[in-house]
C-alpha cells in the first residue's frame, strides 16, 4: 500500500529546500514590451502603489507576469486589519496603500514593464460600519450615507434576518439582497447606483487599468454586472468572485457571459491531491472535474481568502505549495494566478504598517513572503509564457504522486512527490534535442543556466535523478545556444 506522508517531517528535511528560493532577481530590460501571450496574473495583495511599481519593473516584466492584481483603491474605512479595503467609504483613488498620484504613476511603470493592472472592485457593498465614521481619506460617511454618492434609498434592506445579514447561501434572494457580513448592500438593480459604479471603474480606466477582479459578484445579479459593464467607457478584462457552493443556487457558470470567473475547486482539488490522494489523478484535471470552462476560468492554488480559511496549500506548506504552483503554470487550465502575501499568524493582521495603518513598503525579507519570486514559481512563468497553446502530450504516472507530462513539443515537467527519489530513468520530453536549463533549480538568462543543464537527445528523451518531492522542468524559452 501507498502511505500517507508526513508532510512535516518532509519538510524538515534539506531535500526540498531549493524549491524555496528565491529566484535571482535581473535587471530590468531597457525595454519590456506587452505580449498577448503573457497570461499569468501575480496577485499582489495589500502592496503599496510604490512597491507594485518597483516589483513591475524589476520582477514581473523580466519574470514575464501579464498582469498585477492589486488590492482595492478606493478609500475605506480606519483600521489595521486587512479587510478595511474591502469596506469603501468613497470612491476616491487613496488608501493606506497610496494616493491617486502613486496609483496612476504605478499604473504607468507596470505598462512601461509589459505588466496590465487587474484592479480588485468592491462594487457590491459599501461600508459595514453601524455607527459610520472617517474614512482614510477624510471623507465621513454613515453606514448607509455616503455623501454626495449614496443615500439610504441606495441600498437593500432586505428585511431578514433580525440584522438584514445573508445567512442562507441556498436562497438566492437573500444572497443578492441581504448584507454579507453587514456591508451596506447596494441597489445594483438601480439605474443610479450602476451609473455611479460604473463612473469609478471608468475613474480607474481613465488611470490607464486593464481589468477588474469583481469583489462579491455572486452577491450581485449576473444581468446587474451586464448592465455595469454595458456603462464603462472601453473594453476591460472581468473576472468575477463567484465561490462555488455544492447545492447553492448561484453557479459560476451564469456569469461567463460577463467574463471570466474564479475557480475555487481548483486549488481546494489541488490541495488533495498533494495532501492525501495522488498526483496521478490529475491527468484529467480541468474542466472534466466539473469546473468552468478553461477559456472562462482563472485558476489559484490560494488566494487572501483561502489562505485564511484552510482547505488549499500556501506559503506555510513550502516544498509543496511551490510544487503546487509549478503543476498550475504548467498545466493548460485557465489563466492562473499566482498568490503573493505577506506572512500572518492571526486571520484579521493587516498587512506591515506604520502607526497610522498607512501600508509600508514590500520587502522580501521581512513581514512579506513574496511567494510569486520562489525561483520554482517565478521561473515556471516562464514555461507558461512558452507553451501557450500546446497540448498536454506524454502523461506519464506511477499511479501515486509521480507524474510527467509535455506540452507538445515546447516543455516538459515532471514531478516526484513521493517519499523517495526516482533514480536512473529516462523521460519523453518530446522538445527539440539539446540543452535545457532546469528552471526548477537554476535561473535562466543571457544564454546561460545558474542550476543544472538537461540535455534532451536527438529522440526527446533525457536522463535524470529526481529526488523526493522535487521536480525538473525544461521549457524552449531556457534552452541553452
Ligand atoms: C469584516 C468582519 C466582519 C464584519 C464586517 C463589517 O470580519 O465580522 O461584519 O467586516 O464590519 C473581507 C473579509 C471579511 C470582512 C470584509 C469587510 O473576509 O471578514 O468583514 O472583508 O471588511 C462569501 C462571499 C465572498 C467573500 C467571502 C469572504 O460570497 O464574496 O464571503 N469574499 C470577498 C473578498 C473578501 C471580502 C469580501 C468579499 C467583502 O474576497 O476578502 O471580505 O468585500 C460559502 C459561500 C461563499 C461565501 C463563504 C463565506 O463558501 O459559497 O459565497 O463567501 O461561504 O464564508
Ligand atoms: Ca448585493
């Protein structure tokens, strides 16, 4: 029989260790250009505008991220938890991450690194502060008055309840009509209000943003967020929060017309897989485990939430989560986005800041994880960039947790996540003969490979020790002159 493994002992081990480094940061290039081939999204949660301009410049473009999903802009309530940017308390652009001028300056440099900015839209509530107060802009504002935008009329009171809050998840009525957790829901139903959230979605698309994750939308109509999106003033990319609920009546799927929608099976799945069933079962991962359609869907092994609420891999998991992530920006599902926190013991810390809750600047080091720089995770970007569009071919498994597959003829991975290492084998990379860096151990550039060379033969297949938990992959875009 196949044994569950001690993950903690596992980790403790040194075997694993140079997954968890971070990769080599380049110089930026004098000139990244955007490519439409470029998918991956990093979402950099809670940085500040001047972080995410420098990470732009320095990590994401040269690493080849498509795009930077960042944290709400608008101003929100006071506080320390992370969660006060998820309770406006205006639409103007400057919050403890940084004022309107630092937000279009942000916007400008991540274009000028071939980097699109996914801004995260808290367009379904509005503060869930009872007694009301300042905002971090100054603005005041009362739980269901906020002047000179909504007024009491603005929202639902949707009458259940005791407190108007959302308790049954199996009642659509209440789920797009009552409070979720108390937020001042609005009356997105209403020809004003979708005017005035359109009128801050095209504030931010006259900053030069390129999309919107839409924070709640299952708390909102599909038609509601139709109708929105039919008010902004040019063409942006959507990708809605719809949390798949088994039995719930609001499905993901009535929302694809608007855009792409999150997949949260997919790193709850993913996490099972690693954690108590086997690699090998994902030979069919995707949409063939009922969810949304690849082209519909963006694919995470966690996000702010679920690293919060359990049930997925993240940071905390090292070697794992690193190899979690390395199957997702090689496997043909979705676009994916990448997880990039900053490190908490308790569920409601907010992110490192001064006295004033003003957000400080990102370090690697200290207080930030900087999960989308892991050498594993930042280098298979990379391998998604250069196999666009090619199938998976050559799925190979043991039946347990080794697995291998290609995208045809452009890259290869394999992953050993069993206890021990897979000694003197070869592999069908099916990518043109010659030498590749292995992007899991070494970074590559200018030509050369700071880890260990694979050399494929003139009939695809190469050689290789693959130790416990660990991994190779080579990719067209790291093959050596
Ligand atoms: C905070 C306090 C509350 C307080 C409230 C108002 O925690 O106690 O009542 O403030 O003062 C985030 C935090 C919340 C926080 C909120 C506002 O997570 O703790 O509340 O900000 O500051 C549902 C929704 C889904 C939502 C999740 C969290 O469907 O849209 O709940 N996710 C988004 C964001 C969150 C954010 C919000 C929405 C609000 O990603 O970060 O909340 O803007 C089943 C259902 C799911 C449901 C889930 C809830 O799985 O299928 O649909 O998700 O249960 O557990
Ligand atoms: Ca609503």
């Amino acid at each position: 029989m196949h044994r569950r493994r001690c993950r903690s002992a596992v980790l403790a081990l040194g075997m694993i260790a140079s997954l968890l480094v971070p990769t080599a940061v380049a110089a930026p290039p004098a000139a990244a250009a955007p490519s439409g081939t470029r998918k991956v999204i990093a979402q950099l949660f809670e940085w500040n505008w001047p972080s995410v301009a420098s990470e732009c410049t320095n990590v994401l473009g040269p690493k080849g991220y498509g795009y930077v999903q960042v944290s709400p802009p608008q101003e929100h309530v006071k506080g320390n938890p992370w969660w006060v940017a998820y309770q406006p308390a205006s639409y103007r652009v400057e919050s403890r991450k940084g004022t309107r001028a630092q937000f279009q300056s942000m916007v400008n440099t991540c274009h000028a690194a071939g980097v699109k900015v996914i801004v995260d839209a808290v367009i379904n509530h509005m503060s869930g502060q009872d007694n009301g107060g300042t905002g971090w802009a100054g603005s005041s504002y009362g739980h269901y008055d906020y002047p000179g935008i909504y007024q009491t009329q603005d929202f639902h009171h949707c009458g259940r309840n005791g407190g108007d809050d959302i308790v049954n998840y199996n009642d659509r009525y209440e789920v797009q009509n009552c409070e979720l957790v108390n937020l001042a829901d609005l009356k997105t139903e209403s020809d004003y209000v979708r005017s005035r959230i359109a009128g801050y979605l095209n504030d931010l698309l006259s900053l030069g943003v390129d999309g919107f994750r839409l924070d709640a939308s299952k708390h909102m109509p599909a038609g509601d967020i139709a109708a929105i999106k039919g008010k902004l003033s040019r063409s942006a990319y959507l990708v809605q929060e719809v949390i798949y609920g088994a039995g719930e009546p609001i499905q993901p799927t009535e929302y694809t017309g608007n855009g792409d929608v999150h997949e949260f099976r997919y790193g709850k799945d993913l996490a099972r897989m690693f954690n108590s069933e086997r690699l090998a079962y994902l030979k069919n991962f995707g949409a063939a485990w009922g969810y949304l359609p690849s082209g519909s869907a963006v694919a995470f092994v966690d996000n702010h939430d679920t690293q919060r609420d359990g049930g997925v891999l993240t940071y905390k998991n090292g070697g794992s989560y690193a190899l979690a992530n390395a199957f997702m920006l090689a496997w043909p599902y979705g676009s994916p986005a990448v997880m990039s926190s900053f490190t908490f013991s308790g569920k409601d810390q907010g992110p490192p800041s001064d006295a004033n809750n003003k957000t400080l600047n990102t370090t690697c080091y200290s207080g930030w994880e900087c999960e989308h720089r892991w050498r594993v995770i930042a280098n298979m970007v990379a391998f998604n960039n250069a196999t666009q569009g090619a199938a998976v071919a050559n799925w190979y498994d043991n039946g347990y947790q080794h697995i291998a597959f290609s995208r045809a003829g452009r890259g290869y991975l394999t992953i050993n996540d069993e206890g021990f290492a897979v000694t003197g084998r070869s592999y069908y990379a099916g990518v043109p003969a010659g030498r590749y860096c292995d992007v899991i151990h070494g970074d590559f550039g200018n030509g050369s490979c700071s880890g260990p060379v694979i050399t494929v033969d003139s009939s695809g297949w190469f050689a290789a020790n693959i130790n416990a938990h660990d991994a190779v992959a080579v990719h067209i875009g790291a093959k050596l002159p």
